[in-house]
C-alpha cells in the first residue's frame, strides 16, 4: 500500500478508535489529510484535530491508548498543553491537538476535513473556522524590504566582527523572509496551496522565478557577504533603495569579503 494511502487509512481508524472509546465529538484532518489531499505524498505528514465532549480533554492527551490500539507508537512528545507529536513503528509522523468544543468557537486555525463524527453531534461548523488565521503576506513594500536592507546592514557588520551564525541569521534568514512576505506583489503568484503559517512553504511551485534566484541568495555560512549582495541586488531592481545605505552595506560587504 502507497504511504498516501496508508495515511488516510490510518486517519480513518483514528476515528473508529475515538469511536469506540467515547468521548469525542470530531475528528478534523488538517493540512494535507484535510482539504488539500491533492497534494498529498510520501513525505506527507498525519495532522488533525480531536474535539471532545466537556471534561474529555485530559482523557486525550494523558493516555495515548486510543492511538496505540491502532498501532504501536515507537516515540511521542507532548509539545503543547494541547496535544502531541508522534511516530508510530511504521515510520508515519503525526501531529496532533485536542480541543474542548468552546475552545474552538473563536479560535483561528485552517479548515479541516471531517473524517469522523460522533452520530449524535451535529454540529460540523467547526470544520471551519470563524476567524482564520491572519496572512503572513504584507500589502506594502515600504516595511518589509527596507527591514530587508537594515537586516542586510547590521549583518555584514557583526559578520565583519566575527559573529558569524547571528549574521547568517540576519542576511540569509530575517532579510529573505522580509522578501517572502511581499514576493506576491513582486512576482504573479502560482495558486498552488499557500501556508498561513509561512511563506516559505511550496516557494519553489507557488514563485518559480524567484525560486530560480534564492540559492544564489542563501549561500550558507561562509558565503554571507556574497548572499548579502545578490540579496540587494534583487532589492535593487522592485524597490528604490536608498542610495546611501546601499553603498554602505556594499562597503561592509567588501570588508567582510577579505
């Protein structure tokens, strides 16, 4: 059985668990075992949300029985007061919330996909959100790039001075996402499945120009001073940047170079 297969599989016998333990309300699929199984694959993960009847949560999330009675858990983290992340032995990765009905009324998160539903709730309004989470995209290019260019600046300086990981985090992390954040105002968008949670998710489909460009941009840590240039260099050509700066952090750039 294909691992895409064996996914939704196992998000169907997740229900059937919850079923038979009682208790629960809902089972949601998230991500892409939720609505977007079209672009669902061998490195896809099990994501998804558990709604319960009040006073069921803690039964959830401190016993795992429910999970491990579909199969065996190899490794599980309680990274949230909410939920956990897990392997089961097969190799399938999972995240997962649980949640009390009133705890999602006016909660923001992506639409989910109904996989199980307890026959005597009717309630599946929940499989959407009433406030969904905010764009990451930003509707100006003001902010954003001349954050990118300061970014770029205080980089190449502690670059100069020998801080190396703080400067690869400036230039090649803090600049880049400053870029991403505007990218659709620079480059038409291909509509293929953006992520609330971060622009950088399916770039390479959703911007394939810009794709083109980024290796040249992030050339690792110690290459920070010639990423720092092709990072302004592409400034240079959607924005108009202030001459100043941009000789200033060409100087530094060379400084950091020798």
């Amino acid at each position: 059985m294909l691992k895409t297969e064996r996914l939704l599989q196992r998000l169907d016998e997740i229900g059937k668990s919850l079923e038979s333990k009682g208790g629960a309300l809902l089972l949601l699929g998230v991500g892409s075992v939720g609505i977007e199984t079209i672009r669902l694959d061998d490195y896809s993960d099990l994501d998804f949300f558990v709604i319960v009847k009040h006073k069921q949560k803690s039964r959830y999330i401190d016993n795992l029985d429910w999970l491990e009675e579909v199969h065996p858990l190899a490794y599980s983290f309680k990274n949230t007061e909410n939920g956990y992340k897990i392997l089961f032995e097969d190799g399938i990765f999972g995240e997962y919330a649980v949640f009390e009905e009133s705890e999602l009324v006016n909660a923001s998160y992506t639409e989910g996909r109904v996989v199980w539903q307890n026959p005597s709730y009717n309630n599946t309004g929940l499989s959407k959100p009433s406030n969904p989470i905010p764009s990451p995209q930003k509707e100006s290019l003001d902010h954003p790039l001349n954050e990118a260019l300061t970014n770029l600046y205080v980089g190449l300086g502690r670059f100069a001075r020998g801080e190396r990981l703080s400067a690869v985090r400036f230039i090649q992390g803090y600049a880049v996402d400053r870029i991403l954040s505007v990218l659709h105002l620079i480059e038409q968008e291909v509509d293929y499945f953006p992520d609330p949670f971060g622009n950088e998710r399916r770039l390479e489909k959703r911007y394939p120009l810009f794709a083109g460009r980024i290796a040249d941009m992030i050339q690792g840590y110690d290459r920070v001073p010639e990423s720092a240039l092709h990072i302004l260099s592409f400034i240079e050509e959607v924005y108009p940047v202030n001459q100043k700066l941009s000789e200033e952090i060409r100087r530094l750039a060379k400084i950091s170079c020798r």
